[in-house]
C-alpha cells in the first residue's frame, strides 16, 4: 500500500429511503408498488438500481402495513443485500419519509429519498446526485421543461413562465443526514405543505443544486405509465 492510498478520503456512507406507502388512486385498484412490468414487481426494479449503486451502502422501505409482507417477498426473491428494513408509511408522503429517516444508520453520512414508483433511473444519475451532494449538502436530477408552460386561476391564464427557468425535478434527492431530519422535522411541526423533499430544505432558506435528469426516470402513476415502462426496458434490453 503507497503512502497516498493510506490516506485517501473515506466515501461518506449514503443510505437510501424508498418511499412506496402511497395508495393506487390513479391506478384502478392496482397496487403500483407491486404492477409487474416484465414479470416482476415494479419495486423490484426500483431496488435493483439502488442495489447495484457502489455509492450506496443500505437501503430503507417505506410502505403500507398491507404490503410489507409482498414487498419483503420480492426483496427475498431478487437477493438484494443492501435492503435492511421494511417500515411502515405514516399518514401522508412526509410522514412515511419521516418513519424511513428514524430507521437509517447512525453511521449515515447522506440520504438519498428515493420515489418506489421511479423504476428507471440510472447509474449515471444516481452517481452525479450523490456525488454533488456530498459537495454541496442538497442536489436533486431535473430535467429542463420542454413544454410551454401556463399559470391560470378559474381557466383563465394569467402569465407564461420564462420556460428557461423551469425544471422537472426528480428523486433520488439526496441531502446531508442531519440537514434532511431537521429540515423535514420543522416542516413538519409547522404543518409547512411540502411537495418534494427539496422543499423542507428550502424552507429553512438553503441551497439545492440541480444535477443532470433522465427523461427515462418516470414516475409510475397511471396505468398509461406502466406501458411506458415495458417500452424503456424492452428498449434498454435492445441496447
């Protein structure tokens, strides 16, 4: 071993929250955490990227009471190591992420919040989020608004955003450890509405860095979703 290799910088240790505690309103009854898309459960392949991730070093599920036993199932079944508890979700999204948080290791560094219905994203966005995180404390994936975009009240539109300044934002978002519980908890306390985790951060007036998106990291929310998903995995079994 060279005298410089003796002191190389530890990696911080990144722990991801996976949050599938939602119910299927937009899904006609069907559990999306357990949709199959090419004969597994839609978490499934949601885990498999996080598992195959080096950056990180243990996995969280957040889920409902109902499906914690589907759900550690099909963890069982795909060997996946990293994943260390099933959690139950609290009463809404900041709840369940909440409950994910107290279960993360004492050793964690960083977290990466994770949408269960996010199967697709990809290890070049996973390692450019985590690795700017660990510079600059918060970073998300976007991708740039191609759409024109309206703000309207009672249908009728009342201004057009500068769509250079808008951006889809999507999960992982990963945070510093003690940056993300104490942001999430004082939005919580507040009864502060929260649309993603990035907003508890901003609420306490810090910076979030916006790092390179996938237009393959959908979210799975409608039953439309779900073909757009078999079509992304037959065309990455294609490549």
């Amino acid at each position: 071993m060279s005298l410089f290799s003796r002191f190389k910088p530890k990696r911080p240790f990144c722990a991801a929250v996976v949050v599938a505690a939602g119910n299927a309103t937009r899904m006609q009854g069907i559990d999306k955490v357990l949709a199959e898309l090419s004969g597994r459960p839609m978490i499934a392949h949601t885990l498999d990227a996080l598992e195959a991730c080096s950056l990180i070093d243990e996995i969280i599920v957040v889920t409902r009471e109902d499906l914690i036993l589907p759900v550690g199932t099909s963890c069982r079944q795909s060997g996946f190591t990293k994943v260390k508890k099933l959690v139950i979700g609290g009463e809404d999204r900041s709840h369940s992420v909440q409950n994910g948080l107290r279960e993360v290791s004492e050793d964690a560094d960083l977290i990466a919040i994770h949408d269960g219905a996010r199967p697709f994203v990809d290890q070049a966005v996973l390692q450019e989020v985590i690795e700017t995180d660990a510079k600059t404390n918060a970073a998300a994936p976007a991708i740039p608004v191609t759409d024109t975009v309206k703000t309207a009240q009672d249908g009728i539109v009342t201004g057009t955003p500068d769509r250079s300044t808008l951006f889809a934002v999507q999960t992982p978002q990963v945070f510093d450890a003690d940056l993300i519980r104490g942001a999430l908890y004082h939005c919580i306390e507040k009864g502060l509405p929260l649309t993603d985790d990035c907003s508890a951060v901003e609420q306490l007036g810090k910076k979030v860095v916006l790092t390179q998106g996938s237009v393959e990291n959908i979210k799975i929310t409608t039953q439309f979703d779900l073909l757009m998903g078999e079509a992304i995995l037959a065309c990455r079994t294609l490549d």
